[in-house]
C-alpha cells in the first residue's frame, strides 16, 4: 500500500479546498465523501495565506478543525505544505522574489505561483511555513502522507530575476569549476561570446538572434535543479518531523521543464495529474495511457497515484467539452489498469468564485442530490472497494521506450533542420505499442534495460558515452534495439560527435549518416522493405514522415531502401548483427500506420503477445502482484457493445463478482477487472 492506512487498499478523493467556503459547509463535505468511498484528500494546497495572514502571524485553528472532521470520518490526509502560491504580501515586501521572463517581464501577484524559485526570501519563508505544519501535524492520526507544493513550475517556469541570474552563476561554477572550461563546454569561441568574468554570464534572455544552445541547454538543467531544490528542502523539512511518512509532489508526465526522473528518486510515490481531452478524437485515451505509462516507469515496480483529473470538464481550453456519461469512470480505471493505486480528481467541491469556478468537481454547483456526475463519482467510490486486490501490484512490460529529459530539451533547440517535436515522436511509437496491447515502459538510457525484450530509442539525439555503452551492452547481450534517426548526434555538451552521425551508436547500429534530408510538410518518400517488393502489400512499403536521411550500411543488413527523393535505393531500415543481439536504425520517421506496421511487425519476430487479443479500441493491460496473482483489465472505449473473446483467461470479474470464461459482453464505455484464476 503506498498510502498508508487507507480503510480500502486503493485511494480515492480529490482536492479539498474547504478555505473556500463558510465553516458551516464543512460537516456536510465530510459526511458526503464517507458515502461516496472517499477515503483520501489532498489538503490545503493553495491555502498560505489563510494559515499566515501577515508573515508573523498564523492561523492554524481553523486547518485542526479541518483535519479532526477528516479524521472522524475516516478521510485520510494528503496535506499539503501550502508553498505552491505565496500570499500578497510576499509580493509587497519582496518585489524581487517575483519571476522575471525571458524579455524581463516581472510576473505580479494576482493569479498564482508567482515567485523565482531562487528567491531567497520565498524559501526562508516557505520553509518556515513547513516546519510549522510539520510539528503541529506530524502526530496528527489523519496525516497519511506529504504533499509538497504543486505541480512544480506548471506556469512560471523559468526566471531571469537577479536572484535566478546570481544562483544560475553558482550553478555553473559548480559544475564547470573554471572558466575555460565552460568556454570549452559551450563553444564560446563561436560568435565571439568567449567569457572573462563569471560576472559575463547571465541567464538567456531574449537575444538579436539563435542563442548560444549549450547554454540553453544547462540552464534547464540549472532550472529543473532550482525548483527540485525547494521540493528537497521542504521533503528534508518533513522527513526530520515524520520520518515515515511517505512524501510526493503532483507531476505532469510529459512536462517538459522538469526532468522528472531526477525528481522520482527524492519521492516516496510517483503522482501525477491527468486532464487528457474530451475533445480529442479518441476521447485523450491515449493521451493517458502514454503518461501512466510515463508516471509508473518513473518509479520502477511500484503503484503510482493519480493525484488529479476532471470529473468532467475543466475550464482552461478553448473549448471544455464535458466528458459523457461513464467516461470519468472508464479513464479512472484505466489509471488503474496501467498501474495507479488511487484516482483523486480536482476538486473535491466545484467553487463559487475564482478563476476555476467553471471546472467541474466531484460535487458540482447543483450540490451532490441531483448531480449525474457525483453519481457516478459514489458509484467509483463503491467500485474501488472490490478492486483492493488489485492494489500494490504492477504492470511488467516487455517493451521499453527510452526517454530522456536531457535529449528533449536538446533536440528541441533553435536552428535544427526543421523542428522535431519530441514528446509527438515518443508519443507516437507508444501509441503502435498501445493499440496493440503491449505494455511498455519508459527508460533512461543508462537504466537496466536486460529485462526487456525490445527496447526503442526514438529521435535519442543527445547521448552520453555511458548511455551509449549501455543500450550497446544491450544489444550484445541478446536483446533488441531499434534506433531512429537523429539519434546520438550530439554529447552532453551539445557538441556533435564527430566521424558520422550517430556519433557514439555507429558501432552498435553498423551504419553511419552523412546528411540529413528534412522532409517538412513539401517533401514526401517512402520506405520499401526489401523481402516484400512483390507483394507492395502495405506492410511492405510505408510512408515517411518529417525526417530522412543518407545512410551507409557498413555491417548492418538492408531491410528496407527509400523509394524516391534525393535518396532513392538508400538504406532505410538497416539491421546488424552485434553479439547476441540485433540493433535495427530506421532513418525516416513514419506515419502512424507505418509505426503500427513496424511495431507488429518487431512484436510477432520477438514472440511477444498481448494479454489478450482484442478488438481495436478495447485496451486491456495487465497487473502482477509479488506472488505472481493476475489482474487483467479490459477496457471497453467504443460507445457500442462489444465481446472479447478470454482465450484461456478464466476468473472472476471484481466489478461484477461474476465468474468469466471464453468470452466476454462489454457495454459501451464498459469495462471489467478479471481476477485470474491458477497462478
Ligand atoms: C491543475 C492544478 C489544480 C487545478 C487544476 C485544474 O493543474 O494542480 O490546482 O488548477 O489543474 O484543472
């Protein structure tokens, strides 16, 4: 159990924001969420300036009240440490604590989260709000675990204050120790922007022209420490005061500012916040899928939470589509499936005034009696129970996708020859995987890859030596690796590696690049497999996308050639032999046809098998506990029944307590939670 002593093994809740509203209210919350089964709430997030009105006075009365009503009625508390928006008159006293952007536009009170994380006055104060909370509560019986800020860095997420300049300078000499070598580092010599003094060096601002990229690339190094280290120092806060009480901060998955695996280790449990569209033509499945899958690799073999989502709609797109009828609670177990023990939603009840007011809750305006969506927010509630046994296993992938923070905010740079969106790319070779069921995770290229049978590597275009040797040791050892293009083009500096691209991967994939050949939206080619020239059947050939390139096959075999363009009869797909191993390179980026072809095409060459096999838009996905008990979750997206046929899967549906065997019937929108039999 991640969360500890929840009354029902999964966790369920939301945000409470009961600051919001008149104490009389409060009674009514709190018997309203024992009978919708919520067990769990995020407290007190956005409430600084009720708990410190003016910086030396507290009010800490009215948070006890809160949390002795929480308590008798078994809610739990994630409680949160209130730093994430400071109140107005740290805005008055220090003007410098607030953000400055890239054109030195100061960010000012009256909205939220406006403070640099480097401000010194902000962490003096933020962390003797902590102490304050952590003493008065740490013995508190509804405390269940810390919540540390929220989603750190969601708006204001870089600075360029004088506070932010001075630490990115520390930072830097930290790193760098001499000046020389931070001139060697970032290329100074180019443009003449060769460093004398440290006192030179500022954050990058907005400039005539391209920018210096090394130095763009350590600043969101420097950034992604800066705001990690208010998370460190308030989690040191808290661990002094309750040692065992498991601390986490709600994350954004493919959030680009932060370099979440960095943050992963300093968490107890991974969390993240989930607001997929309704709008969006598969209803933003996939969209989740991808970032559970993110969130859970965050944190290997273990449960992650689902800190928030919208029971329906949110208020900040253009256009907030509510989510129809069962959807909230078919994308609720979908979190499941893929690996959450809990599912909260933003916000426990909808406001009156605020910037948020329109953003639906688990009770709406109309109050909770004549409310479709807090229906169906007591029937999850009662759901949730049968699905206990499900809690603390974990889904166990064969797949792995690697993905790294460093190489996003490299390959994302200014002056590339076209723009590579690397979040769409990886987003794009998970979806192949998805639709056909096979689990997969996300990887550092210097994790422990031997568990997997495939590992994919896509637009990987920074990569360490040591990452290098990694995914090669892989690859010799017996395993699969595919890699595509742009890939190890650049070190850590964002140097190239010189000798042919892919730099330090030339050895492992037995080819080298010699010139890339953008494609943008004029520019079209496609990709023919050797073996299938006769049959053109749509396997054999495949359309490229965004990129191409001129590849040398040097050991590595020719799988497929490009049909037209400047590099017609040119390698496309190679495959080389390394030790025990394979390492394919595809040259070209694909259409999403051509990765689901791909994709099939590596899965059945490998053996691998879904958990079962089922119609398109019905996701099943499969959890593991340590004794080896299956849970597999078939999830029904289609707004039409369908049946699924179980093959050998036998056992019990939790949802329904019903016995399933051969096939089963699922409504639109459905979905059911087999307990296998055997194992
Ligand atoms: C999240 C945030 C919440 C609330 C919610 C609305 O990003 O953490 O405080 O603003 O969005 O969707």
């Amino acid at each position: 159990m991640i969360v500890p002593r929840l009354d029902s093994a999964l966790a369920y809740g939301g945000d409470y924001n009961p600051e919001q509203w008149p104490e009389t209210v409060w009674p009514e919350d709190a018997r309203l969420m024992r009978e919708a089964g919520v067990n769990f709430v995020s407290l007190g997030i956005f409430a600084w300036s009720r708990i410190q009105p003016t910086p030396t006075t507290w009010d800490f009365a009215w948070l006890d009240r809160v949390m002795d009503l929480l308590h008798a009625h078994g809610v739990r508390v994630c409680l949160a440490t209130a730093t994430a928006s400071p109140p107005a008159w740290m805005a008055r006293l220090y003007p410098d604590s607030l953000p400055v952007t890239a054109d030195g536009v100061t960010l000012h009170f009256g909205s939220r989260q406006q403070f640099s994380p480097s401000s010194p006055d902000y962490r003096r104060h933020a962390a003797a709000l902590v102490r304050r909370l952590a003493r008065r509560y740490a013995r508190h019986p509804a405390l269940a675990t810390w919540h540390v800020g929220n989603e750190f860095a969601c708006h204001m997420n870089e600075c360029h204050g004088e506070h932010s300049v001075r630490a990115f300078r520390a930072w830097l000499k930290n790193k760098y120790k001499t000046l020389a070598a931070l001139n060697d580092a970032w290329g100074t010599a180019f443009w003449s922007q060769i460093y004398g003094s440290w006192d030179e060096i500022h954050t990058p601002r907005r400039a005539p022209f391209i920018s210096n990229p090394s130095q763009l690339l350590d600043f969101r190094r420097f950034t992604s420490d800066a705001f990690l280290e208010l998370y460190r120092m308030e989690r040191a806060i808290l661990k002094r005061a309750t040692p065992e009480v498991p601390v986490t901060t709600n994350l954004m998955a493919f959030f680009k500012p932060l370099d979440y695996r960095a943050w992963a280790r300093e968490m107890d449990f991974a969390a993240w916040d989930a607001y997929p569209d309704p709008a969006l033509p598969d209803e933003g499945r996939h969209w989740s899928a991808v970032g559970h899958d993110l969130t859970r690799s965050l944190k290997p073999g273990l449960p992650f939470i689902q800190m928030e989502a919208a029971t329906s709609a949110v208020n900040w797109r253009e256009l907030n589509r509510p989510k129809p009828a069962g959807l909230m609670r078919l994308q609720s177990l979908q979190a499941l499936a893929r690996g959450a023990d809990g599912v909260m939603f933003f916000q426990w009840r909808a406001s009156l005034s605020g910037a948020e007011k329109y953003h639906s809750a688990m009770v709406p305006h109309v109050g909770a009696e004549r409310s479709r969506i807090h229906d169906e927010v007591r029937r999850l509630g009662a759901e949730l129970k049968k699905l206990a046994p499900v809690a603390g296993s974990t889904v166990r992938a064969r797949v792995a996708i690697v993905m790294d923070w460093e190489a996003w905010w490299a390959l994302e740079l200014e002056a590339r020859p076209v723009r590579l969106d690397y979040m769409a790319t990886l987003h794009a070779v998970h979806r192949a995987f998805y639709a056909q069921n096979h689990a997969a995770d996300f990887v550092h290229p210097e994790a422990d890859l031997s568990g997997y049978a495939l590992v994919v590597a896509p637009v990987l275009y920074l990569l360490t030596a040591k990452g290098a040797a990694k995914l090669d040791d892989y690859a010799r050892r017996g395993g699969t690796l595919l890699a595509t293009y742009a890939s190890g083009i650049v070190d850590e500096h964002e140097r190239v590696v010189p000798g042919g691209y892919p730099g330090l991967l030339r050895d492992t994939l037995g080819v080298w690049v010699e010139e890339w050949a953008p494609l943008g939206a004029r520019f079209t080619n496609r990709l023919r497999f050797r073996r299938d020239r006769a049959a053109r059947s749509a396997a054999g050939e495949l359309s490229c996308r965004e990129w191409t390139e001129l590849v040398h096959a040097e050991q590595a075999e020719v799988l497929a050639t490009f049909t037209d363009d400047l590099l017609a009869g040119r390698p496309a797909l190679t495959c080389n032999q390394v030790g025990q191993g394979r390492a394919f390179y595809l040259a070209s980026g694909l259409d999403a046809a051509g990765w689901d072809a791909l994709a099939a095409r590596l899965a059945a060459e490998l053996g691998l098998e879904p958990p079962l096999q089922a119609p398109r838009d019905v996701e099943v996905s499969e959890r593991v506990d340590a004794e080896g008990r299956r849970h597999v979750f078939i999830l029904n997206h289609r707004h039409e029944p369908v049946t699924v046929s179980l093959a050998a899967l036998r056992g019990t549906d939790l949802l329904t307590g019903r016995r399933v065997a051969k096939r089963i019937r699922l409504a639109a929108l459905d979905a059911a939670v087999v307990a296998a039999d055997g194992a």
